[in-house]
C-alpha cells in the first residue's frame, strides 16, 4: 500500500490516531489498572517476594500518585490540543477523521471490555475486602481457589541444572 501514492495517507492517518490517541488512553488505563487497582501495597510485595527488598517510598509515592497524575495531565492536554489528522496541506475529510477514531477504538475498546467481562464472570463483589477467598495469602505462598492459580516461591529446584542443545 506504501508504494502507490494514497499510501502515505493511510499511514499518516494510522500514526495519528495510534500513536497520538490510543497510546494515552493505554498508558492511562495501565497505570489506574496497576497503581489503584492491583494496589501499590501488593505491587510492593510482589516485588518483595521476587527481589527480597521492599521498594523504597521514592517508587510507592511515584507509582500511587506521581504516575497517575502526570499521565492525566498529558492525556488531558492531548485531548485539548487535539487537532484531526493532516498530511502536508491536506485535511483529512469528516469521514476519514471517522475511521482513524475507528483504528483508534480498535485498541482503546478492549480494555473497558475486558473489564466488564471480568466483574460479570468472576464471583463476588467489587466491594469485598483484600481477604477475598481467592487469595489467602500465607507467608510466600499464595493459594488460590483451583482453576485460577496457584502462585508459590517454595519450590525445590533441581540440583542439576538442565542441559539444552541450543
């Protein structure tokens, strides 16, 4: 498509909707998903579990509030300063400017989706404590229900370590 003249249109189209917009929204959505939601209190244990060091308050302050808040202002300020995608002096029509919002919502949608699937299927309410049933946590081992995971650090490694022929 590149080699015909239409396709750096097309492109300039994908890279404005893509990069611009979808990746805000991604950053946004990972960074409420990961500091809020999961929380900045199991993302340390997390890491303590696997580095042996808690991570320091630096890290916690930036993940919990730093993160959020300077993703919002950028997606914000993106949306403000939007202006629909060009090439060179040409202006994209209304009915282009519609298909690069569809590119756009191609990746932005799955999230909110994904989402919503998640509360609809799994048991429970949005509302109960950390110490749900599914996750009692006790010392370095994580049990959890069968048929969604079990997560355990004590596990015997095999003296001898195994030979590839790679």
């Amino acid at each position: 498509m590149a080699v015909k003249r239409v396709g750096i249109y097309v492109f300039q189209l994908m890279d404005h909707y893509t990069a611009i917009v979808s990746i805000m929204f991604l950053a946004f959505f990972e960074v409420i998903g990961v500091c809020w939601l999961y929380g900045v209190k199991r993302l340390s244990s997390n890491l303590e579990e696997m580095t042996g060091k808690r991570p320091n308050i630096f890290f916690r302050v930036c993940w919990w509030v730093i993160c959020p808040v300077l993703i919002t202002v950028i997606l914000v300020f993106s949306v403000i300063q939007f202006k629909p995608a060009r090439y060179e002096n040409y202006v994209y029509p209304p009915w282009a400017q519609g298909v690069g919002w569809l590119i756009a919502l191609a990746s932005i949608i799955w999230i909110p989706i994904a989402a919503v699937h998640k509360f609809w299927v799994l048991p429970g309410s949005f509302t109960e404590d950390e110490e749900s049933p599914y996750y009692k946590q006790k010392g370095a081992i994580m049990e959890v229900i069968p048929n969604v995971a079990i997560i355990s650090s004590i596990v015997p490694l095999s003296e001898k370590p195994i030979q590839t022929n790679l």
